[in-house]
C-alpha cells in the first residue's frame, strides 16, 4: 500500500463522500491506494470482494491530479471512479468473478461496466461533484482519455463498451 500520496486527505474525503451516496446494500468499504507496476499495473481502479476498492497511486498522480487537470476536475474524476468502481461491488461483479464475464459472456461485462458507468456517474454527482465537466475535457470526454489509458493499453476490447458507448 502507499502510504504517501499527493493529495492523501481529498482522496479519502471523495471517498467518503461518494460512498455516502451508495444506499446501504453494501457494508462500509476501505480505499486502498497502491503504487502499481511500472507497466499495466499502474492503471488500477478495482472493486474487491470483501467491498475494498483498489486504486493506483500512478491513477492519482498522473491521471486524476496532474499540472494540466484543475482540481476541480480532478475530483470529479475521482468521484466517478470510486462511483464505478462501488457500483460492482453493490451488484457483486467483482473480482473474481469479474473476470469470469470476460471470457463467459462478453455481453455481460460490457452490461457491468454499463451500469456501472452509470451508477458512478450518479454517485459521483450526489456527492456533489461536477460531473458534467467529464464530457467538457479537451479531447472530447473524460471516458475517451480514460480508455486511451486504460483499456487500449491493457487490450481490454470485449469486455468494456467502447468510449463513444460508454460516453453516451
């Protein structure tokens, strides 16, 4: 776990935030930040069975909070992800039974993420966040930015919706 992190007491205050939204079909969860590999490893944002969310340090760093991203989107951001990624763990695709979608039943997972695009999208905005700034962002949307760093890099393709998708 990393213990040191740029902006160590706002993460934990979006988090609670965000996890305040989530009506009570869940115990109380724990944010863990991680420092991540130097190559896949450093995109990480997963929900685990016991209701933890995992979320790398090199996220936060380079990706949520960086000099080209103002603080405020950089919390909504920050919002959505912890939003997504509570929403698996509310209807229980987490990992490992995640990645059973990904070869089981592509149609499925893509359904998860959906929902879960969905839901942390309204998590994220009934905690109070600008939500609405992710589809302001200069290369179109946040979810086009997020895939580019994520999904593309990790060859994620059938599981996930695309960003036009995931966007709309």
């Amino acid at each position: 776990l990393a213990t040191n992190y740029p902006y160590q007491p706002e993460v934990q205050k979006i988090f609670e935030r965000v996890q305040n939204t989530v009506h009570n079909r869940i115990t109380r969860s724990k944010l863990n930040i991680v420092k991540g590999r130097p190559n896949l490893g450093r995109f990480i944002a997963i929900a685990l069975p016991d209701g933890d969310i995992i979320l790398s340090k090199y996220v936060l760093t380079k990706f949520i909070y960086n000099q080209n991203v103002p603080e405020k989107l950089g919390n909504a951001r920050l919002a959505f992800i912890i939003g997504h990624e509570l929403s698996h763990v509310v209807h229980g695709d987490v990992l490992p039974k995640a990645f059973s979608g990904f070869s089981s039943s592509n149609e499925k997972a893509r359904e998860q993420e959906k929902q879960a695009d969905e839901q942390g999208f309204l998590y994220a905005a009934m905690g109070g966040y600008a939500v609405d700034e992710l589809f302001r962002e200069k290369e179109g949307n946040f979810f086009v930015t997020w895939i580019k760093e994520t999904d593309a890099k990790w060859g994620i393709k059938t599981s996930h919706p695309s960003a036009k998708k995931r966007a709309k």
